[in-house]
C-alpha cells in the first residue's frame, strides 16, 4: 500500500474528512479546521483547498478569463430604500431577516442561490437555488419564510435590483414589515451573511462540482439542514443556528 505524502497526504487527509457526509463534519468544518489540527500537512491543506475547490484558483492558475455574475447589479431607476440597522440592537429571533444573493459555480456554468437569515441566530430560514437572477426567485424564497415562520420586524437587503425591483418591496411591504437596504458602513453589521456564503462554498460547493441544477439544490438542501442543526458558532456561544433560534424567540403572553 502507498502511503501519501506532502500534497498527496493532505489530499488523502481532506478526502477522508468529508467522504462521509455532512453529518461528519467536525465542529469547526473544513480544511481549515484540518490544517489546525495537523501542522504537517498544513500547507499542503490550505493550498489544495484553494486551488482544488476553487473555481476562481483554477482561473487565475490556467490564466483563462473568465467573467463571475454580479449578483448586487442597481437598477438606476429604482427606489433605494434607506438602511434602518445602524446602532440596533438585533437580539431577538424573526426581529430582523437578511436577505441576499450568491453564484454558485458548477461543473457547466453556475447557478444562483438566494437566502432568508435571521439575523440574531444566524439561521437559514429558507433558500432557493435558480438559474436568473430574476426578482420572482426572491420574493419566492421570501414568502415560503413568510409563510413558515411569519413576519419579522424588518427584512435587510443589499441593493441588488431583484431586491429594489417593486415586485420584491411590494411583497415585503404589503406584509407591514420595515425594509432596509445596505448603506455605507453596513458591512461591519452584515458580515455574517457574507460568512454564511463562505461556508456554504468551502464547505459543500467547492467540494462537489455538480453536474445538474437538481444535483445542486438536492446538494445544498442537505447542507443547509446541516448548516442549522449541527454547525455550532462561535458567535453564538457554540450553539447551532437551530439553539439559538428557538431559544431567542419572543416569549409567548399567554395572560388572559
């Protein structure tokens, strides 16, 4: 038997780690928690993970040009809504939603994929994987929350016309919820969306290469369930997003 060494071993190593699913993955998932724990191939480990699972390394390595979707484009002519989040306190569960878009590479081309989080919990509360970046997929996504877990205080987004189109603010709207768009300095209170879809590529899309949008819905579905039962975070104490969901929901007055 050949035992692996150098890239090979860290290869071996990260394989070995996610072979089994997601219900597998460590606490602190990915190859970076790898790398923490086995100072031999940690070179190896962050190297491979870049440039193996990552679409954007290929390119940049193989010098090929290669274009990736805008998923925050403005429409000119539509209304920005103001940002309504600066200095708030978000503590509790269905307070505020975050909506927002990323592009998900495929083994042929990519797809969109669209969430509702909530805020305090870091929740992924529903999601849906589309091929446009058309404003039905998120008012789709929006109302299947709505409909799931009724209507928060405020629903965040960034500008992206899908989300300024009037179709989407109509939705959000007609429901009686505030709506808030990114603004300057908004990204020191929204980078856990940002952390989200790190995880979501590093943890599932990089190590798939799907070959079917269904393969990539089924694929990210899964993970997702993943994402909210078993990830705990730091940022939350080391519960999951499911702990801390429920344990920040508003108290129920039962008094008569």
């Amino acid at each position: 038997m050949q035992v692996p060494r150098g890239k090979d071993l860290g290869k071996a190593r990260i394989g070995s780690t996610f072979d089994g699913g997601h219900a597998s993955r460590p606490d602190r998932s990915g190859p970076l928690r790898l790398a923490e724990e086995n100072p031999v191939v940690t070179r190896s480990v962050r190297n491979d993970s870049a440039r193996l699972y990552n679409p954007k390394a290929y390119d940049r390595n193989l010098r090929v040009p290669c274009r990736y979707p805008n998923t925050s484009r403005k429409h000119a002519a539509h209304k920005i809504w103001p940002y309504l989040l600066r200095d708030r306190k978000v503590d509790r569960s269905n307070q505020v939603w975050a909506l927002d878009t990323t592009y998900v590479p495929m083994a042929r081309g990519f797809v969109y994929l669209t969430a509702v989080v909530d805020w305090a919990s870091r929740r992924v509360l529903a999601h849906r994987v589309a091929i446009t970046l058309e404003a039905e997929h998120a008012v789709a996504v929006l109302e299947e929350a709505f409909a799931r877990y009724g209507q928060p205080e405020i629903v965040n987004t960034d500008q992206g016309s899908q989300f300024t189109s009037d179709v989407f603010t109509e939705t959000v709207l007609g429901k009686g919820v505030r709506l808030s768009m990114d603004g300057k300095g908004s990204w020191r209170d929204n980078v856990f969306v940002e952390r989200l879809w790190r995880s979501v590529k590093y943890e599932e899309v990089y190590l798939k290469a799907y070959e079917s949008v269904s393969q990539a819905r089924e694929s990210i579905a899964a993970y997702m369930t993943w994402y909210n039962r078993q990830r705990p975070h730091s940022s939350l104490t080391d519960r999951t997003p499911d702990e801390a969901y429920f344990a920040m929901l508003p108290a129920i007055n039962t008094a008569a």
